[in-house]
C-alpha cells in the first residue's frame, strides 16, 4: 500500500471489522460509511477493503481518509429496483441552466465528496457500475441551437428523452461511479472501472490531482476534469464508445466560471471498442455509431464546456484506438491558450485526426462573448485508417480567427473515397452549432481543411490516402500568415 499523503499512514481500519460482509448480498456501504467516519474522526488513515464482492449505494468520502481495494476487492454498484435501497439523492442546486444533470450533482454517485482535503481512492480492486444508470436530463439552456451535436437532429423526441429523463426520474438513482466537487489534494490510482453510468470519474472545481493507472471501460464519459487545476493523468487505459474518454471542461457547473490551469495528460491510452471489450481482451468493432449517430467517441477532448477557459495543457505520448482524433474546442465565451499535443499515435480514426473548433455557441448568461484559441502546438502526431469525410480540421469564425498556430512533423493517412460532389461543397459556417467535425458535413479538402486562422506555421506535414479521392489535399479558407516546409501538397 502506497499512502497518498501522511495522513492516510496514521490508521488502517478494515471494513470487514466494521461490519462488511462482502458476499456479494448484503448491502455493505453502511459499514464503509461507518468504518470512514470513524477513520476520519480519529485523525485520519485508510480504511481497507479486503478481496470480497462489497455491494453498495452511496460511499461518502470524508477529509483525511483513503480508500484503498485489495486485490480481489470489488465494489458493486447496487441497483434501486433490486436491492431495496437508494443512492443519495442529487444536492438541490436551484435551477441549472447551463449544465446537464450528470456534470452539475455529484452527492448521485457510488462514491462522492465534496469541500475535502486529502483523500484518495486506490488499490488493484475494481468498481463495477453494474447498478447505475448512463441517464439523466440534459440543461436547462433555452437557446437550444448549440445544445445537441447536429448528427442528432433526425432522432425522435422519444428517443431523447430516452437518454434524458427529467430531474425527478434520478432521484434515488445513481449515475457515476467517483464524483467529486471542490476537493483538494486528491490521488486515484490503481483501480478498474467496469461501468462508470454517465461519468465513470468527475472531478469539479478540484486541485492537487494525480490520477495514475486507471482502466476503465464505461458507457459513456471516462475521466472528466471540469475546473481543474494543477493536475496529472498518466498511465491510463480508457475505453468509451459512446462518450468521450478523458475530457477537460470549464464549465458553469460551479456556479461561475474557473480558469482550467496547469494539466498533463501523458501515456494514456484510449479507445472506442465495443463496451467491455476492452477488459476482457476481445477489442471488439461491432459498434459502428454512438448515441449522437457519429462514430464511437473514445478521445481526448478539451471542451465543450469553455465558459472559464484553459491555459497551460500539456498532452503527451498518447495512443488513440478507434476513436475519434483530438478535438480542442471553445465555444462558451473562455480563452485557450498555451496548449500543446505532442508525440500522438492514432489508428483507425472513426472522425477528424486533430478538430479545433473556436465557434459561439454561447452557452452562459445573457451577454456570454466570443472566446479566443491561440498558442496552440500540435507535433509529432501519427495517424492511420481515418474517416473520409474528415481531414484535419481548423475552424475559426469570420471575426474571430485561431491564432498562432504550429504545427510540426504530422504524418496522416487517410482512406480515401471523396467525391466530385464533395470537392465542389462549400460549407456553411454554423457558429453556434454544438462543435464536432460532422457539423461541416464531408469536407472538400481530405487532408487539411483551414478556414479563419491567422498566424500559422507548419513544418513536416506528410499526407496519404488509400484508393481514390477526388477532392484537394489541403485547402485554406481566409488563412492569414501561413508558412510552411516539408509540406508536398501545400497550395502555392
């Protein structure tokens, strides 16, 4: 057992002590509940869960105490309509405009804290979210233009409101493995995630955060990291289909906006295999859309949520497995700057290699602006078998352009197949259209699609595709200061 802060090597409480069962039947997160309280009123320590099935509703975290899942331990989501109980129900947060249910509660969740300090959750154990649920209402917002990925447009309203339940339908319900809000000092490493429900790892308004060594294979978000700051993700292996897999947001779900500050992402792997394949070694690709009707997710994201903005992100010596490619976007009103993306490798890419997307989709109170992306650094970036339609895509606004741009030593290799049709298409600008690559439509360009930038250079861009494509390789659209060496098909 490694101990994440002093305090946590003072005491060890084991669970099975403080009345756990861990048989798989009787509902444990009582004896936890009581084993942390004890552990934390006596000055802090770990509270350990031995090799068992623990079977439980809402787990609250308390300052000073980790968690730590022995091998062969297992914390078992449990389900309301089966086991005879209830998750905590979400805090009554007055009316969220801005954000959906899932990132705006987090006292909803299988394990929870809020306003602590130096906690951690670890250990060779696992989290089944086998009792939660991927659900819950989407915003409040009214200006619903930019609300939904444009790919969503033809679903019924049925099958919306399949996916968003109103705020009622969740109480009692839980719909994320960890969720954490305004804590400080925080270590997860170790542990597996089969099944997280909405979000398997939500962090709001946190500092000191390392999460190391993560494997997770959920239904939907991976690890969201929403107003964090000063914070490490390394060694994780994330596989969502069907939502993005490691996410870093700046949204309103604090009550005001916070500054995104000071993140690395370094040797994180992730994916879109089919759901659980991941974990049983299988790698299946039967899965051929996500709930939004584009390609499985399973990327790195900074976005959408931008309203406080990002500086100071670093991105490193990662792997994407069928998934979609990096996507950077801000289109809430916050400011982007000092990013950088380096040593990437990607292999059959289901959208864009690489999407940024400064747009005003404006989710925020009246009067929320246009945002601002520049200093952005993008090198050393390897990517196989990519979708068609998509090239690499950079797109600012007609008044707002991306600035200072580099970008160095790409190599991307695409599939091929554009049309006559496609090359002669002139996309539409959609400013305040939920960001995603689809959002455009196939591209007349297959291999660097521009429009609005100013300021960028490139060194080394090599680019390839498989049979035939009738459209350019590289077309800039009110491109502004663009230089380039190593780079074939750059227009002349």
């Amino acid at each position: 057992m490694r101990f994440a802060a002093p305090v946590h090597a003072r005491q060890s409480v084991d669970v099975v002590q403080a009345g756990a069962r861990g048989d798989g039947q009787t509902l444990d997160h009582h004896a936890i509940n009581r084993a942390i309280a004890h552990v934390a009123s006596t000055g802090g320590g770990t509270v350990a869960l031995p090799a068992g099935r623990y079977l439980c509703f809402s787990i609250r975290l308390a300052s000073g105490v980790a968690l730590w899942l022995a091998e062969g331990a297992v914390i078992e989501a449990a389900d309301p309509a089966r086991h005879g109980g209830r998750y905590d129900d979400p805090e009554p947060r007055g009316e969220q405009l801005y954000q959906d249910f899932g990132h705006s509660h987090w006292y909803n969740s299988l394990i929870w804290g809020d306003g602590l300090r130096d906690i951690a959750i670890g250990g060779p154990g696992r989290i089944e979210g086998t009792g939660l649920t991927r659900n819950g209402p989407g915003s409040r917002w009214q200006a619903q233009t930019g609300e939904r990925p444009l790919s969503m447009q033809g679903m019924s309203a049925a099958a919306v409101a399949a996916l968003e339940p109103e705020f009622e339908a969740m109480r009692g319900h839980g719909n994320k493995a960890v969720g954490l809000r305004d804590c400080h000092g925080v270590t997860i490493e170790g542990l597996t995630i089969d099944r997280g429900g909405h979000i398997a790892m939500l962090l709001t308004g946190c500092t000191r955060v390392a999460l190391d060594r993560l494997t997770i294979d959920s239904e939907r978000d991976g690890i969201d990291l929403d107003g964090v700051r000063h914070a490490t993700v390394t060694r994780c292996r994330v596989n969502t289909p069907n939502d993005d897999a490691i996410v870093i947001k700046s949204s309103l779900a604090m009550g005001h906006p916070i500054d995104v500050e000071d993140i690395v992402i370094r040797d994180c792997t992730v994916s879109g295999y089919d759901l659980g394949t991941m974990l049983d070694g299988t790698f299946g690709t039967t899965q051929r859309l996500a709930p939004d009707r584009d390609g499985p997710t399973g990327r790195i994201k900074i976005g959408t949520e931008s309203n406080g903005g990002f500086r100071d992100i670093l991105i490193e010596d990662c792997r994407f497995e069928r998934s979609r490619g990096l996507a950077l976007e801000v289109v809430d009103g916050g400011i982007m700057q000092g990013v950088t993306a380096r040593r990437l490798s990607m292999a059959d890419v289901t959208s864009a290699p690489v999407f940024l997307r400064l747009g005003h989709r404006g989710r925020g109170p009246k009067g929320t602006g246009v945002g601002a992306m520049r200093g952005i650094t993008l090198t050393d970036i390897r990517a196989t078998g990519i979708a068609y339609p998509y090239p690499l895509i950079l797109a600012g606004l007609r008044h707002r352009p991306i600035c200072d741009l580099t970008l160095a030593r790409l190599r991307l290799h695409y599939r091929g197949g554009g049309t006559a049709e496609d090359a002669a298409r002139l996309p539409e600008e959609s400013p305040d259209a939920y960001p995603e690559p689809s959002m455009f439509g196939p591209l007349p360009a297959w291999g660097l699609w521009a429009r609005h930038v100013q300021g960028m250079e490139v060194d080394g861009l090599a680019l390839s595709h498989d049979g035939r494509d009738a459209r350019a390789a590289i077309i800039l659209d009110r491109v502004i200061r663009a230089n380039a060496r190593n780079a074939p098909f750059w227009p002349q």
